[in-house]
C-alpha cells in the first residue's frame, strides 16, 4: 500500500495534531499552509458556532427553502432548494383551472375558508396533487437538510466512536513514530485516552471495514500505545485560561468522565472550573469501580493529571446537599453549575438483608475493594447479574481467594449483556456460570443468607417502560446454595439534592445534555445537567462525549457575543490515496501479550499488556485510513 510519506503527514495530513500541545523544536512552523495555526480555543469556539449556525439555518428553512443553507454559507445548495419553491408554485399556477385567486381572497375575507379548500379540491386533477405534493416534499427535504448541517465524510470506526475521535489519523501518527501528536489528537475529543485504550468496548472495532478482510485493527491497543507513550514523552497540555480571555466560573459537581472531561473542555475554552466529588480523589467509577486488573491505577492517573494540568481545580470531599449546597455555590461566584453525579446507589433485589446477612451490592463492594477496606467473604459466593460489571465483581471476588464463585443471571450464556470474551476469561479463571435463572426467594437461616430459590428462564421479555420481565418456567424451582450474595443488577442516580418540582429541557439531544429547570434551594445560575446522571449507566467513552457537550453548550450560553465572532476556514486538504488493498499479511490481527488464567486469578495486576512497538506500527499499517477520499 502507497502510505502518505511522513514528510507528506506533516505538510498536508495533521492540522489536528498541533492543538497547540505538541511543538517540536524546528518545526514550529510546519503547518504553517493548513489550519494547524488555529488554536484549539478557536477551534473550540467555532465548533459551538458551527452548531448555533446549524440550528438557526433550521429554523430558517422552515419559513423558505434554501433560506437556513444561504445563512449557513452553503449557497450553492441554498439556490438550488430556493428555486426549485417558485419553480413548483409557478407549475402549479400555470396549469390551475379552479378559483381564481381574486375568488379565493373573497372567500378567506368572508371567513368561508371552507369553501375555498372544498372549491380547490373539487378543481384539483392528479397533477395538482402530484405538484403540491413535491412542494411540500422539497420544504421537507430542504429543512432536514440545513438541520443535518455541513458533514465531512468520516471513516466508519470514527462515525459510529461516540467521542468522534479521529481514529484513523491518530493511527497513522503513530504509524509514522509520532505518539505524542497522535495522543493530542485524541485527547481534542477524549481526555481519556489511557482508560478508553483498556477498557472501551470498542464499538469502532466493529464497523472496521477490516472486518470484511479478516479481522479488525486493534483500535483500542493503538490507543493504549499513543496515551503511554505519549504520557511517558510528558505531554504539556496548555491553559487557554489567560488575560484577554473571558473566563466565567463554573462549578462542576462530580468528578467522573462525565464532570471531568466538562471540566477539561471548559478549561481549554479559557473557564475557570472547579470541580467538586464526595470522594477524596477525582475519577469516578473509573477510579471505584473499575478493577485494577482491567485498568491500573497508574493509568488512571495520567489521564486525571492531564486535565488537572490545564488548571482544574479538584474539591474532594464535598457532596452536593450535604456539605455543599446550590445556594452556596451561587454565593461563591460561579456562573453556571454542571451536574454530572452518575448513578451512585446501587439497584438491590426484594427480600435482601445488609452487609451483616452477607448481602453486598457490586458498587459498594468494588469501592471497598478498592479503598483496600476489608469485605468479609466466604464459602460460596454468588454475583446475580449477567453484565460487565458481574464479571468484574466475580473476577475480583476469586482475586480475593475464595474459590467457590458462581455467577448467575438471567440471560442465557449467548446472550449475556457482558462481553463474550470477557464471559470466557472469566470461565478460564474458574468461575461458574448459572445462566438462565431468576431469584425467587431467598433464604436465610440464623440472620444470615444461605442461598436462594430459583426458576428456570424460559424467555425475557421487555415491558412497556422497557423494564426485564423473565418469562419462567412452571415448575422448575431449584435451590442455589450461597454463603455471599452480591448484587451486580444495575444503579440509578441519587439526586435528592434537586428541589422538589425540579425539571429538565433537553439542550443537546445526541449526546445527553440538559438544562436544569429548577427554583428553590437557592440556585440562582443556570443549571447543567449531563453524563449517566441523565441517561443512566453507560459507558465512559459515551460520559465523556456528553461532558464535552456539556461545556460547549455552557460556554455557547454564557458567552454568546465570544462565540459569534468565531470563524474558522479549513485549508486542510486531504490528499487523494489508495484506500483498502488486500494481501494475506494483512488478515492477520495482532494480539498483545497477556497474563494466563492460572496466573491471572491470583493477582490484580493488569491482564492484558499493551504492544511492542514493532506490533503496533505493523497494527497500523493494516488500517486502510477511510478517511480518504479517492
Ligand atoms: C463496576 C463498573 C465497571 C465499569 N466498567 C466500565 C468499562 O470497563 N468501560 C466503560 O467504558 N465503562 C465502564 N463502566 C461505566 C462507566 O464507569 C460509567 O459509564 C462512567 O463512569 C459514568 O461517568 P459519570 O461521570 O457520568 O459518572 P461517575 O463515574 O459515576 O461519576 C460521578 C461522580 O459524582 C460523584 N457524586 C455523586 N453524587 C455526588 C454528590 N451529591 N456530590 C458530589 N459528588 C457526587 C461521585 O462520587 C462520582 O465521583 C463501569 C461501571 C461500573 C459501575
Ligand atoms: S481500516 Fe482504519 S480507518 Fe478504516 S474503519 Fe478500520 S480503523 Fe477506521
């Protein structure tokens, strides 16, 4: 494959990779022809005026075809649609023979609006109907068109990445030895490049055109090797929070991918922020909830310390409605608050005891686990619930030394919410699965659980609220013993600090932001509210997205009058390449290294390593870079 030669990259390819982050001596000016020398507030800027653009030129298109596209500056576009209107009137008019239009007025003017339709209808041949039938067709089409806004064509891995990274030029970055650029790429849209290079679930390895030629590239180890080395090289990621900038104060309340990644976007559009967590440290449910086997610790801190870099306060230990109010943030001079609080409180099953019976829920169980507090388990333990996080308590519980670990869930084992593969991993560790099984009743015996009754699933279905409603079968009652049940069925949010009669607009609809409808309680500045708090549990590449929209709808709202004026003209011209070839070599994926199952159930060091580097450049080399056009 004629790959673009590395002086070809730097000359045409990387606007994206300077994001004012990366400068090496010597070639400070090497993007001197594209849009490279913009920097990533304006680039920032324009991205929520593009967007405020793009909903005006809706709106517009309602009253007139073509209007939104003109105001937009599509105005090739724009006239096409603007006179295909007259042109379908005139049709229309030239070939009428009903009421004349005099009639017509008359008629509306005696307030006999009803004989006029009857009269049109009574005159109408096919052919009319046919005309206002495209009319109202080009209107339609028109309006969807200016609401879709301008669209570059995106490789299918990016257009389906929920955080819209451009995966296929950091992938050649780092193909041609640049991973520090190529972790600034990343992190333009997702700071977590470290988290999301372990454990996203990838739904770009997905739609990989690869998979129509063997197997898909490894996206997400690529990742993993740009934030490492990328990190290790000491990326200095810039403050735009200087003077000359408008600079409001925003508080975010909860530190998660959600609040943090709201947090970093705003400090690049030169906000002050301050973060606010109940927790002592900032990360969320990456940093409680996720085990250290999936994502070490180390990771997890090169990832929050880049964005505490850009000059993000952190407040730990401050929880919204009990040492922290809205009333006081309003007296602390913030402009806006974001609420970005996740889903705390875990769902607990009917008829289950606490902590002292042997009844664990997994969010409390792994944030112990975590903190390094001691759980008290023994004998069998059961996880109830067939999804990621399931795998992950049971995978720790074995960690912890018990031996006797079974998961039991719902769903039967082709169908389980969780990975197939991590569904394997965690069958070679030892763990058992129980699939197909809904709790019936539990047992217990002096205070303290000793298993439950059970029913074979026949069918799951869904209610009408969307709500699992298992089919069982009659009949079918078994008995599972159990000396530790713990409970991995899902969270929800605990937002009891909102007042009573609060509700919510919703301000970005793709990516889960809203507005905060709220009076009382002493919140005086506009409300935010995004992340899993809204949309209920998702995963990080998803809280961050909606974080990052977050902030530009903040900032679009509080400076209105700095978001006009930006402008932004993209000189970037990709070159034309060959895309996809085929030969055998690149069938082949790479694999990294990883710990066995004997090794693995015994430690919580990682289990799987990253790539070499001889790997990852011969990885990146398969990817067919979609992203250009023929
Ligand atoms: C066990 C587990 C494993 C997971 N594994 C993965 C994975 O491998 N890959 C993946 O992509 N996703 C995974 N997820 C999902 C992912 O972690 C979440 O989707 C993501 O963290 C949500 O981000 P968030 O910022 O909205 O909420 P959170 O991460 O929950 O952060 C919310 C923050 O708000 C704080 N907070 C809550 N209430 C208050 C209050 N009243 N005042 C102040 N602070 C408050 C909390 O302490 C927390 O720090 C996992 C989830 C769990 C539970
Ligand atoms: S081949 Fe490369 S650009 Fe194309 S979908 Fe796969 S990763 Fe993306």
């Amino acid at each position: 494959m004629d790959f673009l030669r590395p002086e070809n990259l730097l000359r045409y390819g990387y606007k994206d990779c300077l994001l004012c982050e990366v400068e090496r001596k010597g070639e400070e000016k090497r993007c001197h022809h594209c849009a490279g020398r913009v920097g990533q507030r304006d680039r920032l800027l324009w991205e929520i005026n593009r967007e405020r653009i793009r909903r005006i030129s809706g709106k517009l298109a309602a009253f007139w075809p073509g209007a939104g596209h003109l105001y937009s500056g599509r105005y090739g576009v724009g006239f096409f649609w603007a006179v295909l209107v007259p042109l379908a009137l005139g049709l229309l008019i030239n070939v009428w023979q009903g009421p004349s239009i005099k009639s017509a007025f008359r008629l509306i003017g005696r307030g006999s609006s009803g004989k006029l339709l009857l009269d049109v209808w009574q005159a109408g041949t096919y052919g009319h109907f046919v005309l206002f039938g495209a009319f109202a067709y080009i209107w339609y089409m028109s309006r969807k068109d200016a609401l879709r806004g301008f669209r570059a064509i995106l490789a299918p891995c990016q257009a389906v990445c929920p955080s819209n990274v451009d995966i296929p030029d950091y992938i050649a970055l780092v193909r041609e030895g640049y991973p520090v650029e190529a972790l600034a790429l990343v992190h333009d849209k997702l700071p977590f490049a470290a988290f999301c290079g372990r454990a996203c679930p990838h739904p770009c390895e997905q739609k990989c055109v690869r998979n129509e030629f063997g197997s898909p590239i490894s996206i997400m180890q690529i990742k993993r090797f740009a934030a490492d080395h990328g990190y290790a090289a000491g990326v200095t990621p810039s403050s735009e929070i200087t003077d000359g900038v408008p600079s409001p104060r925003i508080a975010v309340i909860g530190a998660g991918p959600a609040g943090l990644s709201a947090a970093n976007t705003l400090a690049r559009l030169g906000c002050r922020t301050t973060v606010f967590d109940e927790n002592e440290e900032p990360g969320g449910t990456i940093r409680y909830g996720v085990t250290d086997f999936r994502f070490p610790n180390q990771a997890l801190l090169s990832d929050v310390k880049a964005i505490l870099d850009r000059g993000v306060h952190f407040q730990g230990g401050r929880k919204l409605g009990a040492d922290l109010t809205f009333a006081d943030i309003s007296a602390q001079g913030f402009d806006a608050v974001l609420i970005a609080v996740g889903t705390s409180a875990a769902i607990r099953l009917p008829g289950t005891g606490d902590e002292s019976a042997g009844f664990h829920d997994a969010i409390t169980f792994l944030a112990k686990v975590k903190k390094k507090v001691p759980v008290r388990l023994h004998g069998k333990v059961v996880v109830i619930g067939g999804g990621a996080v399931a795998i992950d308590v049971a995978r720790t519980v074995i960690r912890l030394g018990v031996a006797d670990v079974t998961i039991a869930c719902l769903e039967s084992r082709e169908t389980m919410p969780a990975f197939q593969w991590e569904v394997e991993e965690a069958l070679e560790e030892g763990i058992r699965l129980l699939p197909s099984t809904a709790s019936k009743k539990f047992l217990v015996r002096d205070g303290k659980v000793c298993g439950f009754e059970a029913l074979q699933v026949e069918k799951i279905e869904l209610d009408s609220k969307g709500r699992i409603m298992p089919r069982t079968v009659p009949g079918s009652e078994f008995e599972v013993g159990a000396d530790v049940v713990i409970m991995a069925i899902g969270s929800r949010p605990a937002m009891d600090f909102l007042p009573p009669g609060s509700t919510r607009r919703l301000v970005d609809p793709h990516h889960h932001v809203y507005r905060l409808i709220s009076k009382g309680n002493g919140l005086t500045i506009p409300g935010y509210m995004c992340g899993d708090c809204v949309r209920g549990p998702a995963t990080v590449v998803e809280a961050s997205a909606s974080g990052r929209a977050a902030a530009l709808a903040i900032y679009g709202d509080l400076c209105v009058s700095e978001v006009r004026k930006a402008r932004f003209q993209d000189n970037y011209r990709r070159r034309h390449e060959p895309q996809v070839t085929d030969s055998p070599e690149w069938r082949v994926r790479c694999h990294g290294p990883k710990l066995t199952a004997d090794e693995s159930r015994s430690t919580f060091d990682e289990v799987e390593k990253g790539f070499i580097e001889a790997d990852v450049h011969r990885e990146s080399e398969r990817c067919a870079r979609c992203n250009l056009s023929l």
